[in-house]
C-alpha cells in the first residue's frame, strides 16, 4: 500500500511558487496538459488558483478559476495520480463551493471532456448537470477534436 504522507490535506493558495509542482501533476494527470504558459497567464490575469497539501507540504491537488460576471468558471481541475480514488476530488469541489459563496457568485460553469466519464461521474455527485455540448473544444490523438460537456451548478 501508498503511504501517501496524508493526516490532514492543508488547502492552501496558490501561486507562481508552484507552477512547477503543479506542471508535474498536470503531465502525469492529462494527455493534453496545460502549459506552463497557460498557468502563467492565468495568475498574470488574477484568476484564483487553490489546492491541498500533503502533511510533507507538497501540492496533490489545484483547481484554477476565472470569474465571469456573477458565474465562476472553472478552469482547471486536478487531484494527482496517487492520491485520486480516495475523496479528495470531491473535497477540492467543497472548498471550490465554499470559495464560490465567499466572492458571491451565483454559479460554477466547467468543460469536461465527453471522454472523462469519471470526472463527470464527480461533477453530477457535486451537483453539476450538463447543460450543453462545446463541439471539437479539446485537442485529441492525431490532430482530432474531441467534445466538452458544459456542466453548471448553482451555488
């Protein structure tokens, strides 16, 4: 078995301090990662970026958010390899809400690749209902586009 150096995850804010941490779960995590320019820009543009720690203070988990008028729009969302299974994707979502209550929005929009059954299988658990289809908004294996399930919950 993992020992997963887990008490108690810490959730903290993040910034350009972890980008490097947060690159290394992004390649191990998605086929198609965001880039280091993508995080970059995202703080650059004020965009709130939080995760959880480990009881070592090492980064396992970050979502990033973009505020759209009275809606926040999730970005990105990511629980490392060994550590998904276990809860913390649910609990992230928590603290996702709560952030969402605390600067008033009103709702959470996310894309979701059609593909990743098992984040949107997370997403309905938490909430979120599908709401729409963004055709060929990911890039997929050999130059194909895959689909994104527009999910929204209200907060």
């Amino acid at each position: 078995m993992l020992n997963l150096k887990l008490t108690s995850p810490s959730y903290c804010k993040l910034g350009f301090a972890d980008i490097d941490c947060i690159l290394t779960i992004e390649e191990r995590v998605y086929t198609h990662p965001w880039t280091r320019g993508n995080f970059t820009d995202s703080l650059l543009s004020g965009y709130a970026a939080f995760g959880f720690r480990d009881s070592e203070h090492e980064l396992f988990a970050y979502f990033f958010v973009m505020p759209i008028l009275d809606e926040l729009h999730l970005l990105n969302f990511a629980v490392d390899s060994p550590y998904q299974g276990q809860g913390h994707a649910r609990l992230l979502i928590d603290k996702l809400f709560e952030y969402a209550l605390e600067q008033g929005y009103v709702s959470i929009l996310l894309e979701v690749r059609r593909s990743n059954e098992r984040a949107i299988a997370i997403y309905q658990k938490a909430g979120f209902a599908a709401i729409g289809v963004r055709k060929g908004y990911y890039p997929a294996h050999d130059n194909q586009r895959e689909d994104a399930i527009v999910m929204r919950r209200a907060c």
